[in-house]
C-alpha cells in the first residue's frame, strides 16, 4: 500500500514535470518567433532606410542640397540648375550699397558700379555642389552652409569710382603713376596732385559683406581729407623702370617655317595693366591675359599666315637643272588657341627674351618642272641682244652695254631670276659718290645686279653702240619698247649669252 501510495505520488510529479517543461518549451517557442518578427523588421527598416537615403541621394544629385543658403535664405533647397540661375540673377539685381560722406552727399551703387565682376556660372556651380562632397551630411537639413556670390575685385577702380563720384576733378588729390608714352615708345612718371580723397576702405567692407550675404541694400559712411598725392613719385619711378626694362625683352613669335615678327613695345604696353592702390600706397601691374588674347586671336593670322607658293626649277632641253627660278613656299595656317596667349604671357612676365613658335597646319609646297625656251645673246662686238625660241631667231635688238674696264659686262652664260616692272635704281659709283635712278622701267637681272632695263637718258649710246663712251655700270641699256618686249616675252630662267669683245669706238653711226 505505502509503496503504491508513493508510486501513485511519484507519477503525479513526474506529470507534472512533464507539464511545467512543455509550457517552458512553448514559451522559448513563441519567444523565438517574436525575436525574429523582430530581427526581419529591422532588417526590413534598414533595407526601405537604404533605399530612402540611396533614392533621397539620387533625387539631389541634380539638385540644390538641404541646408544650403544663399542670400540669407534656405529657399533653393531641393532646386534645380534654372531656379538656382534666376535666384543669383535676382540676389545680384537686388544687392546695392548705400554710400554716403561727412558732406551729407550720398549715392547708391550697384556692385557692377564698384567694378565688382561677378561670376554667375561659377556662383551656379558653387550652390549646386554645396554639401554635395559628403554623402551622409549631404541630406542633414541642421548641417548648413552658406554660398555668396563668386566675384573679382578691382579695389583701384572702385576706389577712383568713389572718388569721383563724391570729389570734383579739381579738388581732387591723384597719386603718382606710370603710364606709357607713345612718342617714345617707353613709360613715363605721371605727375601727382595734392587735393582730397574718399577714404574707402568702409566701401571695401560692405562689398565683402554683401557678397556672402547678397539680395539687400547695405549702408555705409565714408568720410574725406586732404592729403598730398597718394602715391609718391619714387614709387612711380620704381615701377616705371620695372616695365621699361619688361618693354626692352623682345618676344618673337614665329610659324616654324619662314616668318616670324617681334612683339612691339605698343602692344606689350596695351596687356599691362596698372594699379594704383592709393589706400596701400603702392604700384603694382599685370599682364592681362585678356588683352594678350584679344590681340592675337586677331593679329597672329595675318602676321603669320602665308599662301602655298608651288616652287617652279628650270631645265633646259636635255633635262639638265638650270636654276630655281620661284623658290617654293610651304602653306602655313595658325592654329590658335587660348592657351598659346597664356603661353605668351608668361613669357612677358619672365622679363626675358623669349622666341615662341606659334600651333600651326603645313602644307607643302610642290615643285612644277619647266622647259627652258628663250635664250637671249648679249653681242658685245656689234652691241645687239638677239632673242631666240627653241633656237630660232625672234628679235634682234641695238643696245650699249657696260662701259670699258672695270665696268665691262662680263662674258659668260647666265639665266634671268629676277624681274620689275618699275625699281628704283641705287648704288655707288667707283669714286664712292652714290647714284639713284628712280623709275627705271622693264627690268629683267641675269647676272647679280646687271639687267636689260630701259635707259631713256642714253639713246645716243644705245644709237650709236658706243659703250667707251656712253656705257653703263654693266647692264644693257635698251629703248623702252625693246626693253618691255624682252620683259614681256623671256620669263625667269631664260638662257642670258654674253659673247664678243668690247668696241673702242661706236659701232653704228
């Protein structure tokens, strides 16, 4: 009995073992699935949390990020590029400064009044890209960032603005400067005057102030003095001979092939600008690269540029190479760039002599072959030129050569390279006097500076064939007619014979 009391008591605890381990067991289950529900929404929040901000980057990419400001607005955010463009338009349309002096007289000026020179691309560009370089503060709105407008200053300008818009021109104190002399091609000193000035550096400041946060009319108080020039004459002087030494480098430029021309001083001085800063009291200047690149976008071609000129060489009958009568030339374009005006600009800051060859395209000359047809013999004994083709007799002309001894022209076989239609005539006589012949017609030169020209002051001697008395410095004094018939009719590389002897006396009478 007791043994199966105890058995009967036994099973109910191990029942109840069995039930208290299967409810744990069932608790762990539904725990477990809980954890996971938790685990899959939290990966599930990361996942849409993902593609929130990789979708929130993606929609900014194009667009004005949040937290940036400009003009003292957060407005732009989430804009694109055109609403961006007509907000730094507006910003710059509404950003004035108020000046006023100690005299009550006051004016309101634009920044493009006070030679403010504003970027509107790179300002754009800089409002787009705000924040843009980080990914994760780039969607943080509290992450802020304030854009202002991109500009140049031109303090000497404003300052000279300033001053002539609140000082007369004849109470006004101007500062010792350089400038350039045309007459003689050098910069100068010019003088200053004692008189009054506008104090502008207030003016300076409210221009910083505005271009950080533009869109508004900012006030500002200037007061005025009377000084001594601003700019001593030693100053000027010092700069004077830093740019005159600058002016005295030569730049060539040339095409790689056969032309080039040197920088003149003029031109060197058009690039230079100088400013005065009569707040700091100095001189400086630059080469400005937009004036070098105005001017040679303009003038390079036409220094540089050359025509293709095909080269022409005479043979005669045989075949054999006389000369080359028109020297080839190749074609030369100018490849011009922005980048070459800086390359030149460079060089002119160096103060050194530079020799820059300019980007050019070539074409190539080529080279025509001619047949040498006329064949002209100089007869110094019976003093005649007698003209042929393919050796049969054309013309038969009266002449006076060379006067006897040194001036004798000399025997021998030459070709004419040379031609004008009309040359001015000079050289020297054997005394060492100089003669000049102005407007000698129908040259034709074979033989140095001997010619067949027309020589209206010697129709005696060429009448009478009488060059002991009448002759020339060497060349073949012809009438005019005749003279124009051998130009007209024997082209470079005709065959020029001079054969025979020299006549004592004349030869026709």
């Amino acid at each position: 009995m007791v043994m199966s009391e105890l058995q009967e008591n036994n099973v109910d605890v191990f029942e109840s073992d069995d039930t208290e381990q299967f409810a744990v067991s069932k608790k762990r289950r539904k725990s477990n699935k809980s954890a996971l529900v938790l685990l899959y929404s939290f990966v599930i929040f990361l996942i849409l949390l993902a593609a929130a901000f990789v979708g929130s980057q993606a929609y900014f990419r194009d667009r004005v990020a949040p937290g940036v400001h400009f003009a003292g607005s957060s407005e732009i955010s989430g804009a694109q590029i055109e609403k961006v463009t007509n907000a730094v338009n507006n910003a710059i349309e509404n950003t004035k400064i108020e000046i006023k002096d100690d005299s009550g007289k006051s004016s309101v000026e634009t920044l493009k009044d006070l030679s403010v020179n504003i970027d509107k691309d790179a300002t754009v560009q800089s409002i787009m890209r705000a924040k843009h370089n980080n990914v994760f503060t780039m969607l943080m709105p509290w992450m802020q960032e304030n854009v202002g407008l991109k500009a140049k200053l031109n303090n000497d300008r404003m300052d000279a603005y300033v001053v002539k818009k609140f000082v007369s021109q004849k109470d006004r104190a101007m500062p010792y400067t350089a400038k350039f002399d045309s007459s003689s091609n050098s910069y100068v000193v010019e003088d200053g005057v004692p008189g009054r000035t506008i104090i502008t550096l207030p003016v300076r400041e409210a221009i910083k102030r505005v271009l950080e946060n533009p869109g508004k009319t900012v006030k500002v108080t200037v007061s005025s003095r009377r000084v001594e020039a601003p700019i001593k004459r030693d100053v000027a002087q010092k700069t004077v001979d830093q740019l005159n030494n600058l002016l005295s480098k030569k730049i060539t430029l040339d095409n790689g092939d056969s032309k080039d021309f040197t920088l003149p001083k003029s031109v060197l001085a058009s690039w230079i600008k100088i400013d005065a800063d009569c707040t700091k009291k100095k001189i400086s200047y630059k080469v400005d690269s937009s004036a070098a690149d105005a001017w040679l976008s303009k003038e390079l071609a036409k220094n540089l540029n050359q025509q293709k000129v095909d080269q022409e060489d005479t043979y005669n009958k045989q075949g054999k190479f006389i000369l080359t009568t028109l020297k080839g030339v190749n074609g030369i374009e100018v490849k011009y760039s922005k980048d070459f005006a800086n390359k030149v600009v460079q060089a002119v800051e160096k103060s050194a002599d530079a020799k820059i060859s300019v980007p050019t395209s070539i074409v190539k000359f080529g080279i025509e072959k001619k047949t040498v047809e006329m064949r002209v013999v100089v007869n110094k004994t019976d003093q005649t030129i007698s003209v042929y083709k393919d050796d049969q007799l054309l013309k038969t002309f009266p002449v006076c050569s060379g006067s006897n001894g040194y001036y004798e022209t000399p025997n021998g076989t030459y070709f004419i390279y040379l031609r004008y239609r009309v040359q001015d005539m000079r050289g020297f006589n054997r005394n060492g006097s100089r003669y000049f012949l102005p407007g000698i017609t129908w040259v034709s030169y074979f033989n140095g500076g001997i010619s067949f020209h027309t020589a209206l002051w010697n129709n005696v001697g060429i009448a009478q064939g009488y060059p002991a008395k009448y002759g020339s410095h060497g060349c073949i004094n012809m009438y005019e007619q005749d003279a124009k018939w051998v130009f007209d009719n024997c082209p470079r590389g005709t065959v020029v014979e001079v054969v025979g002897e020299q006549p004592d006396g004349p030869v026709r009478q």
